[in-house]
C-alpha cells in the first residue's frame, strides 16, 4: 500500500530535483528517502523520476502522480485542521506569504498586537512576490497570503482589512506651495518614478492614475520604495507611496513632502487570501480584525 510518507518524500524531491537535498528537508537518509522512492514506484508501476549522477526529472506520469500526490496532502492537513478547531485559536502554527511592498510596512504595525494577544502563536512569514503566494495558497502550501487588490486570484477567496490611497511625494522645493492635494492630470509624468515592471503597486499606481496605457519616459527603474524615497530626496523625480509605507519612508526625510492623490479610491485594497476550503477561517477573520484596528490607530492622516 502507498504511504503518506512516501508521498511526502515524493513531493520533497519534487521540489528540489535533488534526492539528497530531499532527504535532509525530510530528516531522513538519503538511503531510506531512495528506498521508499523505489517502492513507491514499483507499486505504482511506473517510474515516477528520472535519474542519473547529475540531475532528476520528474517523468510525465510523474508529474500527473505528483499533482494527486498534492491534492491528498492538502485534503490530509484540511483533516488535522479539522481534528483541532475546537480547541483555542492560534494553538496550531501558521504560515502567511506577505508581498515585498506590503510585508516591511504592514508587519510592524500588526504583529506586535498579535504577539500581545497570542503570546504562544506561532507565526511563520514567507515574502515573495504576488504570483508565487498565489500558487502557495492554491497547493497549500501556505495558510494565506496578504495580496494588494485588484489582483487574480481566481478560485481562491480574500478577506478585505484595509482600503488606503496613494500619495504624490515630491521634493519640498519641487512641490507647489500650500497644495494638500493633487489629481493625475497634474502630475509631471515624465518625473514620475515608479517600482519596476512586475510589481503590482505598480500597476495599481497607474491605474489609480489612469495612466495603464501611457508609456513613461525615466530612466531609472527600482524594486525598492525606499530606493525611490531616496531619489526623490536627491531631487531626481518623484513617486507614488501608499498610505501604510508613509510613515516609515518619510520618517527621516524633512527635505520631502506627501500630498494626497486626488482620485477616485480606494486606490488599492489590502487581504488576506485563502482556499475556499480552509478550515481555519474563524483564526483568519481574527487576525483580519486586529489588522484593521492596528492600521487605523496607525496610518491615520488627519
């Protein structure tokens, strides 16, 4: 009969494509790890990778073993998901993929309330970009993702904790006097930097500004917010900045000014994203709630 621990095993070389690197991932010898592959095989009749003394490929039947193999996986943690929801909340560890633009902004302001309440929770944080979280989320292979809306998400359902606006930040000597806000119509788009192509806060900055189709001329491209709060300090353009990251990139910066972009919002929507199966959705809306209590006690722009 096949085996959960040969499944896992499976699944671990998988992702790494190397039995050795598998087996330590797994905590067994390499050894047992290829011993259990062998068996697996042979009651399944078919060879499930290819091997030799450089690389392992997963063979096309493989590959249709694998996608099941996943599928028993998740219905199997969803099951002990289960056999444990009646107890307290937050006892079971929890994993959660942040974006880049969201993770060094969000996390500050929420996770020490969620410490302060949950003392024993443990919470582990992944940071990769929307795509990967996506997929992560679909396999379960993460608990939920924080993901900036609009955003495909298809299949999966998101629980909306924050709803903010851009604003144009720009050097205080570049700035029009006494102005407290600013439409897209006014803006100089050819000074305009923004984050480099495949990042959604991107996307959503241009599209806050009705500028999707609308082809920018600069000649630096950055994948950091704090890198564009520099440039625009050094008089070199300006930028868009979401409303959470304001306060930690203008902290320091006296030589910079934020004004409120003038357009219909929200201008982007921050949620946390799950499978519509996920058995701990009570947990999540918690967390959904202190979220939102700790970015509206926080980000507050009177």
């Amino acid at each position: 009969m096949i085996s959960l621990k040969q499944l896992h095993y499976a699944l671990a070389i998988e992702k790494t494509l190397h039995f050795k690197k598998a087996a330590e991932a797994c905590n067994v010898s390499q050894s047992a790890l290829s011993t259990a592959i062998t068996e697996l095989e042979k009651q399944l009749g078919v060879a499930v990778f290819e091997r030799n003394n450089k690389q392992v490929l997963v063979t096309n039947d493989g590959q249709l073993i694998l996608n099941k193999a996943k599928q028993v996986k998740l219905e199997l943690d969803e099951l002990l998901h289960i056999a444990q929801s009646n107890k307290k909340p937050f006892v079971s560890p929890m994993t959660i993929g942040v974006i880049p633009t969201i993770g060094p902004y969000l996390l500050p302001k929420v996770l020490p309330e969620v410490r302060k309440q949950y003392p024993n929770f443990k919470l582990k944080i992944i940071e990769e970009q929307s795509h990967v979280l996506v997929e992560k989320v679909r396999i379960g292979e993460i608990d939920a993702a924080v993901l900036a809306l609009p955003y495909p998400i298809e299949g999966l359902m998101s629980f909306d904790f924050w709803h903010e606006d851009f604003y144009w930040v720009c050097h205080k000597d570049e700035c029009p006097d006494k102005v407290q806000e600013i439409s897209s119509d006014e803006l100089e788009i050819d000074k305009l930097m923004l984050l480099k192509d495949g990042h959604c806060l991107k996307e959503h900055a241009l599209a806050a500004c009705s500028l999707q189709n609308k082809k920018q001329d600069t000649d630096f491209d950055s994948a950091s917010l704090h890198t564009l709060i520099q440039m625009v300090a050094g008089k070199l353009g300006t930028t868009l900045v979401p409303q959470m990251a304001l306060d930690q990139l203008t902290y320091n910066e006296s030589e910079i000014r934020a004004i409120h972009l003038n357009e219909p919002g929200p201008h982007r929507t921050i949620a946390l994203v799950i499978r519509p199966n996920y058995v701990r959705t009570n947990e999540l809306t918690m967390l959904q709630d202190i979220f939102t209590e700790q970015l509206t006690n926080k980000c507050s722009l009177a």
